[in-house]
C-alpha cells in the first residue's frame, strides 16, 4: 500500500521491487538489440531537384490551357499540380526499373536473387518494390523545389542509384510531358484553316448578296435616316396643307373681286373706300379660311373671323350702292395681285406634293430594307459565329502547333523541365537503422515500464511497508522502526 510517492519511498520501493524493476529495465533494450543489431546499416544519398514551372507553357500546352480555361484555379495550384505530376513521374514503376537496371540489380541489392526465387516473384519487380521503400521523394517547404533521397547498405551504390534515378525521371519527362505530336498538330491545322476558309468565304458570299457589310452599323444608320425622313415628311405635309389653304383662300378673294375698276370719276373717295373694304374683306376670309383648318366649328375664335368676314362683306356691297358717274374702267390691280398670289400658292402646293411623295417613297425603302435586315440577321449571325468559332479554333491550334514545334527543339537540344540543385551526396555514415539511439530509447523506455510495474504491484499490495501507513492505520506516533535480518 503506497500511501504518498517521494525519492525516498520510490527508492524504498525500487530496492523492495527489484526484480520486477530489473526485469522491466533489461527485457526491452535485449529485445531491441536482438532485432536491430543483426540489421544491415543503410546509408543515405540525398539530392534536390528543381521543377520549373515557367517552362510547362512549352513543355505540356494541353495541359496549361486547360488551366487557362479555368479560371477558379490560382497559379499556386498549377504550381502544386505541376509539382505532384513530377513526383508520380520519380515514383512510377518505369523509373524505379530503369534506375535499377542501369546500375544493375544484384549490385543494388545482392540477396535479391534469393529472395525472390524463395517468394516465387520476378526479380525485377522485387527489387522495385525494396527500392521504392528505400526511397523519398517530397517538396522541400512551400517551394517548387524536391527533396529526393535513396538509402542503401553501400554509400557508393546509394549514390550512384539516386544519379540513375534523377536521369531515368528526365528521360521519362521528355517522353511523357514533351510529347508534341507535330503531325497530328500539323494535320488538324491544315483541316481548320481550310474550315475557316470555307466560312470566311460563305460570310463573304452571303454579305456580297444581301449587300450588308456591317449588320449593327447599317441598322443604326437606317433608323436615324427614317426618323429623319418622318420628320421631313411632317414638314412637307404641313407645308402641303398651308399652300393648299392659301390658294383656296385666294381662289375665293379673286373669285368674289372684278377683273376691271373705275380709274377715275367725280367720285374717287368713293372708289378707294370700295378697293380699301375688299381688301379687307379678301384678308379676313384668307385668315378665316386658315382658321377653319385649325379649330372646330364651335371655336370662339373662328366664330368672331366670321363674324369679320360678314362685316367686311356687309362693307363692301354698301360702298358698291354709292353711286359712280362718268367712271372710266380699267385692270383691278387688286385683282392682278391676288392672281399672282394664287399662282405662287399652287406652284409651292405642287411642289410640296411632288416633296411629299418623294419622302414617302424613301420611308418606305428604308422600312423594306430594315425588314429585309431583320430577315436576315439570324442567318448572318450563324454565318459569324461560325467564322469566329472557325478563325478561335485555328489560331488555338496554331499556338498549340507553334508550342510543339519548340518542344520538338528543346527536346533535340536536350533540355528539361527539371535542374538539379545539389548532386546526390556519397553519405560517409550510416542513416539508419540509429543503433545505439533506438537501444537507449529502449533502455528509458524499460526504466520508465520498471517504475510503473513497480508502482502498480505496490499499490495492489495490502501489506504496510512504510512506518506512516502504520500511523494511518493505528492512529499512534511510530517512535522507531527496526530492520530484520531476513529484509522483511
């Protein structure tokens, strides 16, 4: 029964449980000496390959387009893709072979032979899968640079293994990314520029036709040339209805005046009274005339022209009534200037209907070729979508062409997508297994299970073995206590 737990009772209780304590203490560093002691020491090559990430504009065009066309990924997801595309190229089985192959696979591992005639496995494929537990590969932090390290029980082999290594993955990068496919690339682009033609041609032929060179601009210009045109054509037409209104007001006046009128007689005050009310009997049916156009029978406004009209006429037949001896008659110059009044008045009442038929005639061409337009606007937006869908896939191609026709030269230059940052390492001391750091942890780890065992069975023990249990249970100050002889 432990009570409390100080240096002295756990030293008390180390001594008083040694062989559980020694038991726990020496079992576990045996056991990990007996498994790692007989192990073979590997040594360690490193190396630090550089992926350029720039240079997969022209190493892979596919594949950047495809990122182009997306625009939710950022470039550091490209860069994340590119980099873990060359980590599956290092680790696919094609590498790890030809590595193997090429520094020889008994030199690699020299029990292989055995070992795979025991399990019944190709040899190959055995060592493929030792090597790719004895290898690393992984970014170093947040860079577009690889970590890559290779253990081996011979340093020479580790070294030469991870050089193997980085030349078989850039081999197999020119093959699998540098892939240009030129003909194919060449092929596919004569076809497109051949279907752009044909487009460009139908576009050509169709606009040729219809006579519309630019759709939107054509249309905009139509219909400011017919608001034009309508506005014209409302001014004509009120010009029409005041000529037309004028001469008929005329027409009246000269109707009602007589071609001849006395020169001279006795009475002269009395003829120029008479031209001066027929002067203005003429104006006032003039203005009621062009009254009559522009309000209804009810205006209070034509009504009091009438009325001026009857008080003009009522004028003239009273100075008519004055009597006129000895008159000597002549051409009524009155009656001349509303003849060459009316004979303008008709002339710009032709003239203004000659104008109006002339705008009507333009309005209605100009409706018929919108109409026209409107007919065929949906197959001429057929025809350009299908040029620019044409002319977008061929210049797509001629890029992706041009791109293949530089991978085909780098690739005959013998250049790559990854440089070498530091050349693998001979290691001079082994990496792993860390003997005497593994024995020491289990020697901690065989202290640390001896005091707990220890501990536990002192707990689970009803027996008093320190003087202040004794206390606890009696009550009583213990004044001394004796060892026995027998240590019990």
């Amino acid at each position: 029964m432990l009570k409390s737990l100080s240096l002295r009772n756990l030293a008390h209780l180390t001594f008083k449980r040694r062989r559980t304590f020694l038991g726990a203490l020496i079992v576990p560093p045996l056991l990990c000496a007996a498994v790692v002691l007989p192990q073979k020491s590997q040594y360690e090559s490193y190396a630090s390959l550089m992926v350029k990430i720039i240079d997969q504009e022209v190493v892979a065009p596919d594949l950047l387009s495809q990122q182009q066309s997306s625009s939710a990924l950022s470039s550091s997801t490209l860069a994340k893709q590119i980099i873990s595309s060359e980590m599956l190229i290092i680790t696919s089985g094609d590498v790890v072979k030809k590595a193997i192959e090429r520094v020889g696979v008994e030199k690699v591992y020299p029990d292989i032979q055995e070992a795979a005639k025991k399990a019944r496995v190709p040899v190959m494929e055995m060592a493929a899968e030792r090597f790719s537990k004895d290898m690393t590969v992984k970014p170093s932090g947040e860079t577009n640079v690889l970590a890559l390290s290779v253990f081996n029980s011979d340093a020479k082999v580790a070294q030469t293994l991870l050089r193997s290594l980085i030349s078989a993955t850039m081999e197999k990068q020119a093959s699998v990314l540098r892939d240009p496919r030129t003909d194919f690339l060449e092929r596919k682009l004569e076809t497109l520029r051949q279907e752009a033609d044909v487009a460009k041609r139908a576009l050509a032929e169709f606009k040729r036709r219809t006579r519309i060179t630019s759709f939107d601009e054509e249309r905009t210009l139509l219909l400011r040339q017919r608001d034009d045109v309508q506005l014209r054509l409302s001014q004509t037409r009120a010009e029409l209805a005041a000529s037309t209104g004028r001469g008929e007001a005329l027409q009246g006046s000269l109707a009602a005046t007589p071609d001849e009128v006395a020169l001279s007689d006795e009475n002269d005050r009395a003829q120029r009274a008479l031209d001066q009310a027929q002067g203005r009997l003429t104006a006032a049916r003039a203005r009621y005339e062009n009254a009559k156009r522009r309000f209804t029978a009810n205006n209070p406004e034509l009504i009091d022209i009438g009325n001026e009209v009857a008080a003009a006429e009522k004028e003239v037949e009273t100075v008519s009534k004055q009597s006129m001896s000895r008159v000597r008659k002549g051409l009524n110059p009155l009656a001349q200037q509303l003849s060459g009044g009316l004979s303008t008045a008709r002339s710009e009442a032709t003239a203004a209907k000659v104008a109006v038929k002339e705008r009507e005639r333009q309005l209605e061409s100009i409706n018929a070729r919108l109409a026209y337009l409107d007919s065929s606007e949906i197959e001429l937006r057929e025809l350009e979508n299908k040029q620019n869908l044409a002319d977008s896939s061929y210049k797509s191609y001629q890029q992706r062409a041009e791109s293949a026709r530089i991978v085909h030269d780098m690739n005959e230059a013998g250049i790559s997508g990854l440089s070498i940052v530091e050349q693998p390492t001979l290691p001079y001391k082994a990496a792993r297994p860390r003997k005497g750091f593994l024995i020491g942890l289990a020697l901690a780890a065989g202290l640390v299970a001896g005091l707990g065992l220890c501990l536990l069975r002192e707990t689970l023990d009803d027996t008093i073995s320190f003087p202040e249990e004794l206390e606890d249970v009696l009550g009583l100050p213990v004044l001394a206590s004796v060892k026995l002889k027998n240590g019990g």
